[in-house]
C-alpha cells in the first residue's frame, strides 16, 4: 500500500493550490481526481467555462459595441451551439494542459478514479478501469467541490430541462429560456444568453437576491435587466414543473401563472460532491447540504490531520478564496506559520452586466452606526466610458466621516471585476479618501471612476472632516 504525506480529494482551485504547496516543502503528495482529467468543477463544469461561455457570446454578438452601433448589431449573425462549443473546448484543453504540467514539474502524482475513506488515514480510490486501490495519508484535505442540487420534483431530461453541469457539456442557443434561481450561476446565465437576445425570466422564491451585494447595485442591475426586456420574478415560488407536449417545459407559479420556454435551467443552489466519500468511515459528518464543517483560520475538521477546503465547506464559495484556503491548509498541515487572513477579499459576479464588491455595503455601514458619506461614479461620466460606448455601469464607493478610511467599493458595468482590485489594496492598507483625491489615475480609463466617486463624496463631506 503507497503512502504519502498528503492526499488530495480533488484537483480544483483549493485541491490544486494545496497539492502544490505541499509538494514545495518536500512531500510526498497524491491528487485523486473523480474525473478523467484534472481540474475540478472549476475547469470542467463551473469558473472557467461558464467565463469562456460570457466572453463568447460578448464577442459574437457584438453586445460590447452596440452602444455605438445599435442593438440590432451583430458579428455573427447567426450563434449556434456549435459556436458557443468551440471556444469551450481549446479554453478547457488549455487549462487542463497546465495544470497537469504543473503537477509534473512539482511531482504531484494525480490518479482519476472515486475516493472513498476506509478508516481515518487510509482511502480507497475506484481507478478508471474499475480496479482498487488503497492508498494511506499521515494528512488528507477533502476538495471535492460540489454538484448542482437536483430535485425529484424537477423532470431533467439534459436536453430542454436541466442543471448548469449539463448546459455546458451540450451548450446551445434556445429560442427562449427560464432560469430558476437567481443566485451568482442563475444570475450569470440567464445575463449571457440575454445578451444573446434570448427571451428570459428569471424565477426566485425570495423577494429579493444577491443579498451580499449592495441594494442600491441590485436596484441598477434590475434596472440594467428589465430595460433590454428580462423578466424577473422575485418572490413567486414554482409550484410545479413539466414538459409540455412538444417537450418545452411549462412552469407554473405559487401564483398561478405558467412560464413556456424552450430551455428551463434549474440554478437553485449545489451540494457537496460527499455523498460517495465514506465520510462515516473516518468519523466526519456534513449538513443538509452535504457541506464540512471546519475551523475557518485552518480549515482542519473535527478530525485534526484531515482538512476540507473549496467550495465543498460552502460560502463563499469562489475560485480565488478556494485557492487560498488550499494553501492554508497545507501550511497549516506541515507546520508553516500561517498569517491572518485579509479582512476582506473581492466578490465577483460574471454577469452582463460585471457586478464587483470588497469591504461594506451601505447596509452593513448602517447597521454598525458608522457615520458616512457615499459617492457615486458612473461610467459614461468617464472618457474612457464614452470611447467604449458604455450607457450604464457605475462605482460607489463608502467612507467613514469619522477617519476618512474607505469602508467598501461597489461596481457595476464593463471591467467591474479587474477595476475592484485598486479598492481591495487600499481598503486592506486602511487607506483614506485622501489616496484618492491626492494620485493620479491614467486617463482615459475607467479606473477615473475612483477619484470621480471620491471626489463626489468629498464634495458632500463637512470641509472640517474633509
């Protein structure tokens, strides 16, 4: 039986990332991945095609210059499936190349087949080819993501009624689509195959979604929505979903009201990838939604020499943080000081519109009693912003009245996910108002949107505190 220093469950952002870190320091470190090809829900199914599917349908629709242009303007005129797939698999093909080059050069060994713990340290792994293996770890850290939750009340055929995972393996271009859920993935896909010009609605049980993300954002995201023609159903439950005669899937509302559409995508949350693992052989448990619980500065689990890390712990489940809590854990797990974790990281939101946030939105200000003051920047205020074409997009950003610092940065619009980072630096550096009213930012960009929003604030602000 091999025995290594390290098994990984999973080669996504944070099985990757600690596989990796691990083998730095001179272990020995077995990835075991459940596909045929390394790379997790992240390179398969999830980040990175869902952003390839959105780069796609930008491009070929042309949606980014049709501020100029009109909205009848197209590159392709006709967008199929086919089109969607090609990009897809050489992005994908990539991907995966370097992260199995990565593994080589730091001898990471990675098998494809299904783990499953025996006991504490020892896993079983169902190669491929159907044979077994048993291999043992002196330290195990459980990455296997998750999978999209799927109802018995919902009929999946793959085809016209169907979960995110099975979008991507089939991509095509429906004539219509209903999106139910209205989290980051529903959100996300029901945007791109609008800027196809898709008829969509989008269906949430609650009266309200995105709760993370600041509401004066949301309200210009609906906004956004509503104008280029979605319909959002907020607070209207599904009562029942079935195919209709022809195949297309009727929903109905709590309301009584039907929804046809040729595509229905069901977003409404995933569950940890743990039902096979045998967690009950290594004395684990998870909650209703098969998540593990651990300590959130180590991410160690009630078992002290087996870590859970990624999205198969829950919230927040991005990429970027996964990656970070791999390489905690594998720190951690050999003895490395590990510092404190920033006290805010970016959120982001691939969307059409981007939606971007670190640091606190305006409720959370209210709620601590920080006295503030807001400022506003929009996107066609910029020179950068009329030279794209944008009509819409805009940057809020809070300050605290009392000490000037920058308590969060909101974005909405084109490029929301790369401009966040200048406010995540100077939100973790404790910066002030000051930084951006006192430096110079190039122009033309859309970056301007800092000192413009700060400017705002400032002209709001009492002169005796700022």
């Amino acid at each position: 039986m091999d025995s290594y220093d390290l098994i990984v469950i999973g080669s996504g952002p944070a099985g990757r990332r600690a596989a990796v870190q691990a083998a730095k320091l001179g272990n020995s470190v077995l990835v075991v991945e459940g596909r045929k090809r390394v790379g997790g829900v992240s390179v398969h199914t999830g980040t990175i095609p869902s952003k390839t599917l959105r780069e796609t349908a930008l491009n070929l629709s042309g949606w980014r210059e049709r501020g100029f242009y009109g909205h009848s303007y197209r590159v392709k005129k006709e967008i199929g499936g086919t089109d969607l797939g090609i990009r897809l698999t050489k992005t994908l093909e990539h991907e995966v190349d370097v992260l199995e080059h990565q593994f080589q050069r730091n001898n990471v060994r990675t098998i494809a087949g299904m783990a499953r713990f025996v006991d504490a340290h020892r896993v079983n792994i169902r190669c491929v080819d159907d044979s077994d293996l048993v291999v043992s770890g002196e330290r195990i850290l459980i990455a296997c993501g998750t999978v999209p939750f799927r109802p018995d009340t919902i009929p999946f055929d793959d085809v016209h009624i169907l979960d995110s995972d099975a979008l991507i393996d089939a991509p095509r271009v429906p004539r219509s689509l209903t999106v139910i859920g209205a989290g980051v993935i529903g959100v996300e896909y029901a945007t791109i195959f609008s800027a196809l010009d898709v008829p969509v609605t989008l269906i949430e049980p609650r009266d309200s979604f995105l709760d993370f993300v600041d509401r004066e954002i949301i309200q210009e995201f609906i906004h956004i929505l509503r104008d280029r023609g979605t319909v959002i159903r907020l607070g209207c439950s599904v009562a029942k979903v079935e195919a209709g005669a022809d195949g297309w899937p009727v929903t109905t509302l709590s309301d009584g009201r039907q929804i046809r559409s040729d595509m229905l995508l069901y977003a409404a949350g995933r569950t940890g990838a743990t039902a096979a693992l045998g967690l009950e052989n290594c004395g684990l448990s998870v909650d209703g939604r098969g998540r593990i619980a651990v300590d959130p500065k180590t991410f160690q689990t009630e078992v002290p020499h087996i870590y859970a890390a990624g999205d198969v712990i829950g919230f927040p489940s991005l990429a970027s943080t996964s990656m970070e809590q791999g390489r905690i854990a594998a720190c951690h797990a050999f003895g490395l000081p590990v510092p404190p974790a920033p006290q805010y990281f970016p959120y982001g939101i691939y969307a059409v519109p981007e939606i971007s946030t670190v640091g606190m939105n305006e409720e959370e200000v209210r709620k601590r009693g920080i006295p503030y003051e807001c400022g506003i920047a929009r996107f066609r205020e910029t020179s950068r912003g009329h030279i794209m074409g944008l009509n819409s997009g805009m940057m809020k950003m809070l300050f605290s009245l009392k000490t000037r610092r920058l308590l969060g940065v909101h974005i909405i619009g084109e490029g929301a996910t790369e401009l966040i980072h200048i406010g995540q630096a100077v939100l973790n550096l404790k910066g002030t108002l000051d930084y951006f009213i006192e430096n110079t930012f190039r122009y033309p960009t859309l970056a301007e949107a800092y000192k413009i929003a700060a400017l705002d604030a400032w002209n709001r602000m009492p002169r005796g505190q700022g």
